[in-house]
C-alpha cells in the first residue's frame, strides 16, 4: 500500500531544508549517471571511431582503412547482403504481423489468448534456435528438403525465414498497441456511408496504424541488420557486416578493419533510430476525450479466415520449437531417432553445464542491478529539475543504446576496456563487464517504459513533497515505487530474458570462465554438434519460460497485498457513475 501518511502531521526538523540543497542532490545524481553513459556508452564508442583511423601499431592513418574496405569486393557485397536481408525480412515480418495483430485486436476469433501466448515463444529463445531448427527441417539431411526444389537452406533463405521468426512477436507487440487504439465512431461513419469493408480498412485502420508500422519497420529493421547468431549458424557462405566483424577480429586478428565494419553497420542503425525518432513526433492521439472505444463485430467469413490464419502461423511456431526440442533427443539424426539425454551431457569443455550457470548468473545480475540503475535513472529524468541542460545531456544519452547494435558495443567495450591506460580496465574478462554491456545494451526501451509509468503521476506529489520538507527519498520509496511496481517487476524480467537469449552484445566479451549458453550453442553448431547445440538453445528457452511463470504468479500476489488501492479506486469510480 501506499503510505501517504507522510503528508500529514509531518514534523519539520530543526534545520532550515533549502531548495538549494534539493538542487544539489539533484545535480548530484544527474552528473552521477552522465559519468555512468560516458565511461560505459560514450567513451568505449569513441575508442571504437579512434581505432577505426588507426593501423596496427596505433599510427593515425585517417581513412585509409575505409578506402580499403571499398576496395574489397567481398567485404562491400556484405553491406548489400545486410541490406537486402532486412528489408525483405522487413517487409515479410510487417505483413505476417499486422494480419495477425489485426485478427486479435478487430474480430471476433476465439482462443485470442492461446495465440498471443505462443505467438510470443520466440522472445524467450535466442535467434540461433530458429536456424537450428531450419536445419532439421530442411538442411541437407532435413525432412522437408525436397521442399526447397533443390536451393539451399544455408543462405539467404534460411537467414531470412530464421529472421522472421525470431523478430515476429516484437512486431506483433508493436502492431497490437496500435490497433487496440481506435475510435468507433470512424468505423460507423463509415457504415453510414455504406463504405465497403475493404475500403474502410484502407482508409481508416492503416491511416490510423501508420505510425505503429513505421516504429516496427525500423525496429525489425535494426534487429535483423545488425543480428550475428542467425548468419553465423545457417548463412552459410552468404556474408553479412555482422559475420564479417567477427572474422576480422577473431579469425584474422584485424581490429582495425573490424572497428571500421562496425561503424558501417552502426550506420543504418543510427539512420533508421533518427528516422523512426521523427515519425513520433509527428503522431497525433487517436483517441479523445469524446472517442468510443473500438469494439468488433462478428462476421464469419472474416473471422473463419482470420481464424485460420493465426492456427497457421501458430502452427509454425509450435513446430519450430518442436523440431529443436526433437533433435536435442535424438540419438543420430537422422539415422537412429531414438530418444536419449546425451546431448544434454555437453562433453565439450568450457560450452556444456557451467556456460548455462554463467548465462543465469549474468541474467539474475541483470535484473537486479539493471532494473534499480535503470528506474532510478528514469526518475531522475523525469521527476528532477534540477538543472535542465544536465537532463537534457541525460536524456540523449538513454536514446542513444537503442541505435548501436550489441556486436559494435561488444566490440567497443574490448578497446576501451582492455586498454592499459584505462584505470578501470580491471573489470575487463569478469561478469562484471558483461552485465554492464547487457544492461547499457538493452537500456532505452527498460527506460522508456519506467518513463511511461513515471508520467503518470502528476507532478503535485513532488511539489508537495518539497513543500513540506520531505526528503526526496522518502517520498521515492513511499510513493513513487508502490505505484510504480508493476512497471519494475516488467523491467526486471525483461533484462532476465534478453539476458539470457542475447548473443551479440556478449560475443567478443566473454572467456573461458565467462562462457554464455547463447554462445555455447553457436560453437557447438561450430563443431557440428548440432544437437548439442539445439539442446541448449531449449534450455535457454525452458528457463525463460520458468522464469516467466514465476514472475508473473509472484507479481500477481504482491501486487493484489501492494496495488489494492488501484482496485478500491476502480470501485469507487465504477460506484460514482452507477450513481
């Protein structure tokens, strides 16, 4: 419960608490976190561009080594690859979602619940487990191969259905937010002027999702262009920017036309963030004081065809994840289909048991540290006026993650870190660095939901709070953390699950002691172990799941102990219009 007892009778203290002091504290905390994104983003990224004009032995050479990427047919074909993989990937994932999104948010088809929750499977599974389980499907010893009409499946046809996969249900997220926002009164309008159905949906539902398609566009985008696990297993000899980063650094050695890769492949990131920051601006509320929420009306035609599409996709998903689970008990694929846990043993040292251990220690360190560093910083944005150029720095920086992709961040983190001049180079090869990638990696959408939930309290709370002379710590953890608490418990388990399926952001950061589970599986698919590998994919997968049932019976009991408030309150609206 909220303790709002703080406001009354509160006795003043003996001291005069000036505004001055509340300003301090403020600046305090404001340049606290600056320094944080300075040592952390700004600085690692920095070293990134210096290393990029340098050559091996730190002599600056200006562009040199960009020219020499030009001239590299290989190296240049990879951007074209990168670029024509995600927007195909693009366009097929926006269509596939919006139709789905759009059968659960305007008809009427049953078991809407049953599809939501298997359409969004693949949020708890790393991006490699969809092309593992192509491989079965339709590798070279695959069921379905004949499918293929003699093309392979390592290539850009497995990179993109595997792309597709993976990145459909934060697309249908998107889409879903969007098209639950509509006014009834433009649809029956429409009725009126006996507009057709297809008509009414090409002028009144796409207008009004438009922005909802631009974001998603731009966010699956940046997700399959910058993606590393889904190339690595199944793009075979089809070269992309995020391959080709990993082959000049850790095969060749080359740090310096790796660095100058990573800024090519920041690029199109920073291009499409920019792009996607100025479409939202330019939204406009699609709802009003006076709008009559949307609600849909049964037709059986649209519903039996709707219906049958999201069993359809459905369907695929369920198989995806099936066939990964199949080949990790097999014995032999596709020799002996016998079931056995074998390839549960991880016989390869250093990528079985103890890389599973390390990706949950990392993904429990996430949560919890990421979700206090993260609300706090929220706060901090939105709550204090302090010094408004100092927010204004701050709020930059918190954007800024959304457009670096994790394989350039990792990448940077080794220049910057691994330095001898850096003073903090000692976090450098320990769990620690990994979860201050994993945090700054996945940082801005965390933070824009604690914004979401921030803005909805009116400001009066913290101007009463001054007014009255009450520390603002006290009215942080009085106030502002029981109404915000459903929002943190989503932070945090958001950080545990993309902690734990992550590949990208921790690929050039871990070692020996450190090794993930993410990226055990790709070095055992590496080693042809792909059982071995599709095994621990689906342990990733099983622990996501547990971890997601836990928290949401967890959240719902304390939640009903702490949010009762919001119920009662409910109530008595509920009471006020009755009467």
């Amino acid at each position: 419960m909220i303790d709002l007892s703080i406001f009354k009778n509160f006795k003043l203290p003996e001291f005069r608490r000036s505004k001055d002091l509340s300003d301090r504290v403020g600046q305090f905390m404001l340049a606290s976190y600056i320094l944080f994104f300075l040592l952390f983003l700004v600085f690692p990224l920095g070293t990134l561009i210096m290393k990029s004009v340098q050559d091996q032995k730190g002599n600056f050479v200006g562009l040199k080594n960009y020219l020499l990427y030009l001239q590299e047919p290989a190296l240049f074909q990879s951007f074209f690859n990168s670029l024509f993989i995600a927007i195909a990937s693009t366009i097929i994932v926006v269509l596939l979602a919006f139709s789905f999104a759009y059968a659960l948010t305007r008809t009427c088809i049953p078991f809407k619940g049953f599809f939501r929750v298997i359409a969004l499977i693949p949020l708890l599974s790393p991006s490699i487990l969809a092309a593992i389980a192509l491989v079965y499907w339709f590798g070279n010893k695959g069921i379905l191969k004949a499918l293929l009409f003699g093309n392979s499946i390592y290539g850009p046809i497995g990179i993109i259905f595997a792309s597709v996969y993976w990145t459909f249900p934060h697309a249908l997220m998107i889409l879903s937010t969007s098209l639950s926002l509509s006014d009834s009164r433009l649809y029956e309008a429409a009725e009126v002027l006996k507009t057709s159905r297809l008509r009414a949906f090409l002028t009144i539902t796409i207008p009004g999702a438009r922005y909802g398609i631009i974001s998603t566009s731009f966010v699956i985008f940046t997700l399959v262009f910058t993606d590393f696990g889904v190339p690595k297993v199944i793009g075979g000899n089809y070269n992309m920017l995020a391959t080709d980063i990993y082959k000049e650094v850790v095969g060749m050695q080359n740090f310096q036309m790796g660095a100058v890769i990573s800024l090519v492949l920041l690029l199109p990131s920073l291009i499409a963030f920019f792009i996607d920051q100025y479409s939202r601006k330019k939204q406009i509320s699609l709802l009003t004081s006076r709008s009559v929420v949307f609600k849909p009306k049964k037709s059986f035609a649209v519903d039996s065809l709707m219906l049958s599409y999201c069993a359809f996709i459905t369907l695929i998903i369920l198989l995806m994840i099936g066939m990964a689970q199949f080949g990790a008990l097999v014995k032999y694929w596709p020799y002996d289909l016998s079931f056995t846990l074998k390839h549960y043993q991880f016989e390869v040292a250093g990528l079985g048991w103890e890389s599973f251990y390390n990706s949950i220690r990392l993904a429990f360190y996430t949560a919890i540290f990421g979700t206090v560093i993260i609300f706090v910083g929220s706060y901090i944005v939105e709550k204090l006026r302090s010094d408004e150029r100092l927010r204004g720095i701050l709020q930059l920086f918190t954007l800024m993650p959304m457009s670096v992709p994790g394989l350039v961040l990792g990448l940077a983190y080794i220049f910057y870190f691994n330095a001898e001049d850096n003073p903090i180079n000692f976090i450098y090869a320990t769990m620690t660095i990994l979860v201050i990638n994993t945090i700054v990696h996945f940082y801005t959408v965390s933070h824009l939901t604690g914004v979401t939930a921030l803005k909805q309290m009116d400001k009066e709370f913290e101007s009463v709070s001054l007014s009255l002379k009450i520390p603002l710590y006290k009215m942080f953890w009085k106030v502002t953390l029981p109404v915000c608490l459903p929002t943190i418990f989503d932070i945090s388990i958001y950080l545990f699950v993309n902690a734990m399926t992550t590949v990208s952001g921790v690929i050039f950061l871990y070692t020996y002691n450190t090794t993930l589970a993410s990226v055990s599986a790709i070095h055992l698919d590496e080693q042809g172990d792909v059982a071995a590998a599709a095994a621990m994919a689906m342990l990733i997968v099983y622990v996501s799941v547990l971890v997601r049932i836990i928290h949401t019976v967890f959240t719902k009991g304390v939640l009903r102990r702490t949010q009762a408030w919001r119920q009662d309150s409910l109530t008595a609206v509920e009471e006020v219009r009755k009467a």
